[in-house]
C-alpha cells in the first residue's frame, strides 16, 4: 500500500493548482484587454484563495471540546466554518466574475481582504497555533 500517501498528495494539490492557474489565466486575460490592475487583483484573490484551499486541506480537527465557547459543539464550529467558506467562495466567484465583465471590483475585493485578515489573525492567535 505505499501508492496510497502518493496519491493522496497529488489529488491534494489539484484544487488549490486550479485555482492559482485560473487565477493567472484572469490576469493575462484582463492585461491582455487593458486591464492590468484589475487583473493583478484577481490574480491575488485567486492566489490567496489558493493558499486558503491548500491550508485548509493540512488542518487537522477542532480541538475544541463541547464546553467551549459556551456550548457550542463541534457540529456548530463546523457548521460556522462551512457558513465562512461559503461567503469567501461567492465573494472569490464575484471577484472573477466581474472582473472578466469589466465591472467595478473593489466592493467584493475589501470582504474578502477583510476575511483573509481574519483569517490569518486568527490562526495566529488561536490556542493551537498557526
């Protein structure tokens, strides 16, 4: 069974790849059309949206147990979390999208430039650590 961990670690990296390829793929698009800045900021949501992906696949479970945070279960934390993801990966779509129309980018970018410090915040400073 010494296929198993190599396969496994080439299918981990596929999605976070695809979105950094999708991600430069925008950006010489939109450059190639006039649009470099526009460009360069898909290119760093995509980026970091990547970097998010491949972060997120290394964690390992809650250490939480069920008295933390007053309560709250494991399947509330999870639940929270998807809830996150969910929001990070519409504003990330929107990003995209609306760069590749030539629309105006800025009120999706700061959202998420707000959660990426969050989110890099609070790895930082949670119990386990980063």
């Amino acid at each position: 069974m010494w296929i198993a961990p190599e396969r496994r670690s080439a299918t981990r990296w596929a999605v976070p790849a695809l979105a950094l390829t999708a991600g430069v793929a925008a950006a010489v698009l939109l450059t190639m059309r006039g649009q470099g800045t526009t460009g360069l900021v898909c290119l760093a949501v995509l980026a970091g949206y990547a970097l998010h992906l491949a972060f997120r696949r290394t964690e390992g479970g809650s250490s939480y147990g069920d008295s933390f945070g007053g309560g709250r279960s494991r399947t509330q934390v999870r639940a929270a979390a998807v809830a996150g993801d969910a929001v990070i990966g519409a504003l990330v779509a929107a990003v995209v999208v609306q760069g590749l129309r030539g629309a105006e980018i800025l009120p999706y970018a700061w959202p998420l430039g707000v959660a990426a410090l969050a989110y890099v915040l609070s790895s930082a400073l949670s119990p386990d650590g980063p």
